[in-house]
C-alpha cells in the first residue's frame, strides 16, 4: 500500500473511530441517567466495516515486521474488521470463520498468564496452551484442555483426555515442583472443560457438559448433577448446558449450577447442604469474593440475567436461598460469562461484550465495552492488570484507571495496552 493511500485510510479510520465511540459513550450515560425509555436517538453505526479486510492486511504486515506498536497508534483497535459488509462478502465470511476462543485465562506471578484457544478445523476442534510473557507470547503445549489455579498455595493443574497433571508454583515453562499425575476416566463430549485444583494438590474441581465432577487419585466423583428418579437406571448418557462451579478461597464450599436446576452448595466432599435459586431463568454463574464473606450467584433468560450476593454465614447445611430477604442485588442486567473478585469489588463479564465492576452491594463501579461474548478472565496479584478473552479469538490486556483514548468505549479510563488475536493458526497482536 502506498505512503499516500494508507494516510487515507489512517484518517478515516480515526475519524470514524471516534465519532462511533464518542456517539455511543453519550447514549448509554444518557440511558443510565434517564432510562433506555427515555433515549429517543438512533443507535451508532460503526461505518468503518468496508476498511476492516485492508486494516488487517496491514496489521499482519506489522506483525511480521515487529512494528505493532507503531501500527496500533496509527490505527486504534476495534472489532469491526471482522464484522460483515453490505455486500456480505466470501471473504469476510472466511475472516470470521477462522477466529479462534480465548477460553482459559490462568495468572501467574506478575503480569504473565497462561492461555488456552481452540481452533475449528474441518475434523474437530483443536487446543493450544500459551504463555503470555510481557509482550512475548509462545506455544507451551497442544492437547491442554483446561488450566486453572488453585485458589491459595499457587498450585496449577492441567487438564488432558485421561489425564491430570498437578504442579506447585507452574511458570508454563517447565519450573515447578510436580505434585501429582493422575488419570480420570470422564469422557469430554466437545472437550470443553474448566478446572480448579484445591489448595492441598490432592484433588480438583472438574466443570464440563458431561457433569461437574471431583477428581483424585481414588477417582472420579460426579456431584452434579445427581438425578434421584426410581426409574432411571444410572445408564442414560448425561450431558448438561451451562454448567458452572466455584470454590470458596478456603475451599471448604463448593457451588455448582446448570440449565436445569439452581445453584447447588456443597461441601468440600460434594454433600450437598443446599440450594441458592434462580432469580432468573438459568444458572449461568458463581463466584466468592476475595475475602470469601459473600458468594454470588447469576441466572440468565436469553442475554439478560440477574446477579444476587449471599452472605457466607448464611451458608450452611439446609440452606435454601429462594426469597430476596436473604440476598442482595448485585445486578440486573448481565448474562455473566466471566469474573474475578478484586478485594474491593467485583469484575463480571457479560454476553454483549461489556466487563463491568459492581460492588458487594450492587453498586455500578465502571463499564468497559470489549465486543463479542466474554469468555475468560483473570487479574495480576496486584490487582493492576486484568486480563479478557473473548468468543471472538480476542484476548485483552488492560491496565485499570491508566487512562483511555478516543477511541474506547468505556467510563472506567482503563488503558488496553494491546490485544492479541487468535486467527487461523496464529496469534497477531494489535
């Protein structure tokens, strides 16, 4: 591309850029003060879609250059080049095809993390373990399913198909003291799985469609969910939707839900000692906060859903968690994806695209738009730096209260300091 051409689109694509940012920052603050109802204008086209192919050809350029700092000051990022022309073009279609999911997101010490993506092929989907060093990413391993990190004691576990590898202190480059290997006879039905080991190395907390389960060297123990009809005789094949599971810090709870039953709370062993109901449809999520006194719980209907916090003396064997006198609204907007709990608040991922912070007490803290549906999520131990993948292939970097630009969707004034984007077999950074 020409010096002159590209300045052309560079300036079009800036100006466009930030009228679109600026356009919807202004109507959603109105709606926030006035109510939806109230918001009479139409909503903001990004009319950048037609540049989205030449964008990305030039920020591959960069990438193989090493020149993606330049490219991102001369081209802030946004999702639109992935998004569908008028026209409905083969090649846009193909574009979209090819991204990946940031499905894992797992801290390690300072600002690195582990990373899982999968991939669609033609026969099945692939995954692959990374490592994100300062601004270095590498391929650590294939076949990695899942990755989690115990709550306290840095203890790390990954999942493959048979098997579970356990190590203290993991720096996914090969450090680390190896605690346990052992193999688990659960079949993956689409090999997508989420897994928190406990703070002792000895067992984990396996969450996939085929049942929420614990696992050690004695085996395999599903605890939810657990069917109690006379007449089924333990054969069907079981496959669940949503389902979703959490430990408390100290790991003596266990929550757990799915489409077809509330959040289920357990003990460390799986008994269970009661139920935290639906305020909305579905159970779609659960998470403690950091100093493990309340637990939330979110529902959802279609993209909408509803968060309620429960204080965690009320947690105890018969507990049954129905009525609003025994929760507090968190929120009643999001369908949430993802989270972490900070020691202030609370940082939700939701299925427009939106990371919000609530507090405890159901206060609105900030919004930060990334686009797509949420997926994964972790913070730095400082707190200073959170961590975002997507459904999209996007995995975020941002830096919290460093300041946004004109380009950001967003009233929380948090610097992305660059993404990466999972596309065909590679990781592009902008």
């Amino acid at each position: 591309m020409q010096n002159q051409e590209r300045e052309a689109l560079k300036k079009e694509w800036n100006e466009k850029g930030e009228k679109y940012a600026k356009a919807v920052n202004d109507m959603v603050a109105f709606a926030e003060a006035h109510g939806w109802d109230a918001y009479k204008g139409e909503e903001p086209v990004d009319e950048r879609a037609h540049l989205g192919e030449a964008v990305f050809a030039l920020l591959k350029e960069a990438n193989e250059r090493g020149e993606t700092a330049k490219f991102r000051a001369d081209f802030p990022p946004s999702n639109v080049i992935f998004e569908d022309e008028a026209d409905d073009s083969d090649e846009k279609d193909k574009i979209g095809d090819k991204l990946g999911n940031v499905d894992q997101i797992c801290p390690l010490g300072g600002e690195n993390v582990l990373f899982v993506v999968s991939q669609s092929y033609p026969e099945g989907w692939r995954k692959k373990l990374y490592l994100l060093e300062g601004e270095r990413v590498s391929v650590i391993a294939e076949g990695v399913i899942a990755v989690g990190k115990s709550k306290r004691n840095e203890i790390y576990a990954l999942l493959r198909r048979g098997e579970i590898e356990l190590v203290k202190g993991y720096d996914g480059k090969g450090g680390g003291e190896p605690i346990a290997k052992f193999s688990h006879d659960v079949e993956l039905t689409y090999d997508e799985a989420e897994i928190l080991p406990f703070n002792d190395g000895k067992k984990v907390l396996l969450v996939a469609h085929d049942g929420i389960f614990l696992i050690s060297q004695s085996g395999a123990k599903l605890i939810h969910p657990i069917y109690e009809d006379e007449d089924d005789d333990g054969n069907a094949a079981l496959y669940i939707d949503m389902a979703n599971a959490t430990l408390s810090n100290d790991n003596a709870l266990i929550v757990a839900g799915e489409q077809c039953d509330d959040h289920i709370l357990m003990d460390s062993e799986g008994e269970r000692l009661g139920d935290i109901g639906a305020q909305s449809s579905y159970p779609h999520f659960c998470l403690f906060s950091a100093d493990d006194t309340q637990l939330i719980t979110n529902s959802c209907h279609f993209y909408n859903g509803v968060t309620i916090g429960v204080d965690r003396a009320l947690l105890k064997r018969g507990v049954q968690i129905y009525r609003d006198r025994d929760f507090t609204l968190v929120d009643d907007e999001m369908r949430v994806y993802a989270g972490v709990a900070t020691q202030d608040f609370y940082i939700l991922g939701d299925a427009y695209g939106y990371i919000r912070a609530v507090g405890k007490d159901g206060r609105k803290i900030w919004r930060h738009y990334l686009g797509g549906t949420i997926k994964s999520m972790a913070i730095s131990e400082d707190g200073g730096v959170l961590f975002v993948g997507t459904y999209g292939g996007r995995l975020h970097k941002l830096r919290l209260g460093a300041g946004q630009d004109s380009h950001t969707i967003s009233n929380g004034n948090h610097k992305e300091e660059f993404r990466l984007i999972a596309f065909e077999d590679k990781i592009y950074r902008w």
